[in-house]
C-alpha cells in the first residue's frame, strides 16, 4: 500500500482502531478521525507520509516526548503509536473543535483579555515543559486548537527537541511564527524560540493579521505594534515577546507571564496606549482641546506669525486625533458586526497609509502628497463619510504646513457650504470654526494695508 493513499472508511488498524472519515491533510500526512474500539472513545490518528526513516523518527520522538507530558491540560494527549504496512502512525486524544487559525478566519479575532485569558494555560504548560528541556519549535495558529469550551490545546510535538547548549539543529522555518534562530543549524535555541512563536500567536488572535517572516524583518521590520485591546505593559509584553534578537525578549515563560497578568499589567492602562477604544479616542481629543486652549492663550498679544505657527502645530495634533478616529471606527464597525472588535487587513493598511502620509506632512515632505492623498481616498469616488473626514484632515493639514492661505480657506468653506463639515467629529467641527475665523483676521490685514 502507498503511505500517501487515504485509508478506506472502516479500516481497522491493530485490530483496535476503526477509521471513520478524514479530518485533514498537511505536511505531515493525512488525519484521521478514528474510534478506539477498546476504549470505547473517538482518537484522532496521524499516518506519516514521509519517507520511512524521517517518519519513524519523527512519530517516535513526538510520542517520546509527549509520553511524560500527560498531566497537562493544554497539551494533546498521546495515546499510542505504531507501524501498519509500512506507514507510521501516532494516535492522539480527539479535540472536539479547529485550529486558532481557521477559528479566527471564521469568527474575526478575539479581544485582548479573552486571548491572555485563553492562553494562559497554554504558557503555564509550556513554562513546565521548558523546565524539562523541550522545545516546541512549531507553535502556530495551525498548531493551537481550540474546544468548543473554548478551551486552547497545543498540538503536534513533531518537531520538538531537547535543546542542549552549542549543540546543531535541523532549520525549521514556519513563516510568520519561526524565530531568526531557527534559520540556521547553528542558531541558539531555548524558552526565547517558543516564546516568539507564543507571542505571534497571540499577535495573530487579536488582529487576524500574520507577522511578516522574521528573515524580512531583519532587512526591513515592518510588523505593527500591537496596540489594541489590552493595557500598556500587556501590548508591551507581546511585542518584547517578538523581539528579532533572541536576547531583547524574555528568557523565559515565567517572566512573560509577569508582565502579562501581574496586577498593574490590566487594561487600566488602557486609556493611556490603547487606539481602538472609546476611552482611548476620548483622552486623546480631550488633550487635543487642551493643548488647542493652551496654543490659545499663548497666541495673545504675540504677531500674526506666530499665531500662524501655532496653529499649525495645532494641525499636526489633528492629525494624530484623525489616526485615532480612523482605528476606533474600524472597531466599532467590528464590534456592530458582532466580531468582537475585527479590524481587517485591508483597514488596517488603509490607517497604516493615512498616519504615513500624515507623518510625511509633518516632517514637511509635501513633493507628493496632494497625489498620495488622491490616491487613498479619491475626491470622485462615493466616499464614506469617515474616508471624508480623514480626506479633508490631510488636506487641511497639507495646506496649512504648506502656508497656503487660499487654498486653506477653500477647503474650509466648502465643507460647511455642502453640509459635509456637520458630519465630521465634534473637534473637527470645531477647529473648523476657529480656522476660519483665524483666515478671516490674516486675510484682512494685507487688505488694510494697501488702503493706507
């Protein structure tokens, strides 16, 4: 019999157990879902389609290595393992439920809590197998199931091995979740591997998004921070847990799971750092107000350049309020739908673009921006009234960086004359205001002048 040929329903394997249907395929082989006629209980049983001396090495060392591992809960539980006409087989405890990865294509990401909550077995359990020297090596969304209690259990110890200092390993890479380490045999592996695939994962969970490749990140690191659903020092934990460096993350599990769920590490925090929450959005334009107020107050008595100064400095802040809109309506957008706060990729990338040009503005680069603006949201498109908003706070931005009077007071009266500025936000409504009235006095000075 080929080893890659799918068994027929009903086969009867050590005359124990009976094949019911297929569960899956991978790299690995083809899944099975099996009941265990002895035991009377539904296992799931893996056929290794590999060559034989990889498969038999590989099914003996994950059955090796999970053999002591039974007494914990996050941990699939191995129950036997075999040879049947030439393919090797390792039977497993049956997980009524799907991959973390499949679960979250389905049913949108998670909110931050519910995830450190979910994991925290996961750690715990990984934390003790550390202890006994064991890496995973190949933690995934692929590789995480989750119950229909919700409950996470980690699978497939395939490619585990007991890591001894200087010693070589084979180059095992899992593109999104692997370390840098992990890309040559001579890499030091240790707790730090696992705990940057522990904390991708995590990453993957609340933004439905996979971290670039750490190989690409090392030319050029791309990820975003995660800065969503959770307090400072938790979003901090995870992104230190995904350091490129082995040496920039935690040693161990132990001191992740510190900074994680220690008190001080919740989402009180949250107002402070987090983008996509009401109390976030609320801090952030109650200190725009302020330092508005305080611009102010300082521009009394003082000439019209440094009023105008000011208020561009003014500006730069909208920009950053206008970022913090952008995200908390992607996720209340999420949260209506009954997603749980999902952000896509592709929403995500849009806010990405609005806070690179905005930065561009602020760090004067204007060669191109009017066309990267058009770009992102274009002015004869049927824009949404938020893509409006974002589009005239750029604009405005532009103008005003740009010292462009005219312009500036084009912008503004256009979106009161159309009735577009009442839909905006509240502070947008009311810089408009402000701005136009500023123009109104800066416009008729020169006027006043020629008549003398």
């Amino acid at each position: 019999m080929r080893s890659e040929q799918i068994l027929p329903i009903g086969t009867l394997l050590q005359g124990r157990y009976k094949i019911e249907k297929v569960r899956g395929k991978g790299g690995f082989g083809i899944t099975y879902c099996a009941m265990d006629l002895k035991m009377h209980a539904r296992v799931a049983i893996k056929a290794c389609v590999r060559e034989q001396e990889q498969a038999a090495r590989r099914v003996q060392n994950e059955a090796t290595i999970m053999g002591p591992l039974r007494g914990l809960d996050s941990i699939v539980i191995v129950v036997d393992y075999f040879m049947e006409n030439s393919v090797y087989y390792i039977v497993m405890e049956y997980i009524h439920g799907t991959t973390v990865k499949k679960y979250i294509q389905e049913n949108g990401t998670m909110k931050g809590d519910e995830v450190l909550e979910r994991m925290r077995p996961v750690l715990q359990a990984m934390e003790q197998i550390h202890k006994k020297g064991i890496i995973h090596r190949d933690i995934s969304p692929n590789n995480l199931m989750i119950t229909k209690d919700h409950k996470l259990k980690l699978i497939d110890f395939g490619e585990a091995i007991k890591v001894e200092s200087g010693s070589e390993h084979s180059v095992l890479k899992n593109a999104g979740y692997s370390a840098i380490e992990q890309s040559s045999p001579q890499g030091e592996l240790g707790p730090w591997t696992d705990i940057y695939a522990l904390c991708a994962t995590m990453y993957f969970m609340m933004t439905g998004l996979t971290p670039p490749e750490a190989s690409d990140r090392w030319i050029s690191d791309t990820i975003q921070p995660l800065e969503i659903h959770l307090g400072k020092r938790q979003c901090q934990a995870v992104m230190k847990g995904m350091a490129l460096e082995a040496k920039d993350r935690y040693a161990d599990i132990h001191d992740l799971r510190q900074d994680l769920y220690s008190e001080g590490a919740d989402r009180r925090e949250e107002a402070d750092f987090t983008l996509t929450t009401t109390t976030g959005t609320d801090t952030l334009i109650e200190q725009y107000k302020e330092q508005v107020g305080e611009s102010k107050k300082k521009r009394n008595g003082r000439k019209k350049k440094k009023h105008r100064a000011l208020w561009i400095t003014g500006g730069c802040l909208v920009i950053i309020v206008s970022f913090v809109l952008i995200l908390a309506g992607l996720a209340s957008m999420g949260s209506d739908s009954g997603s749980s706060g999902v952000v896509s990729s592709s929403d995500l990338m849009q806010a990405k673009e609005q806070s690179r040009i905005a930065t561009a503005i602020q760090e004067n680069k204007l060669d191109n921006v009017l066309n990267e603006i058009d770009e992102l949201y274009p002015p004869d498109s049927d824009l949404s009234d938020a893509d409006k908003q974002n589009r005239f706070v750029l604009l405005l931005n532009y103008y005003m960086k740009k010292g462009d009077l005219v312009k500036e007071k084009d912008l503004l009266d256009s979106v009161v004359t159309t009735g577009e500025s009442a839909k905006y936000d509240r502070v947008f409504q009311d810089l408009i205001k402000e701005e136009q009235k500023k123009l109104a006095t800066a416009t008729a000075v020169p006027t006043a002048r020629t008549k003398k």
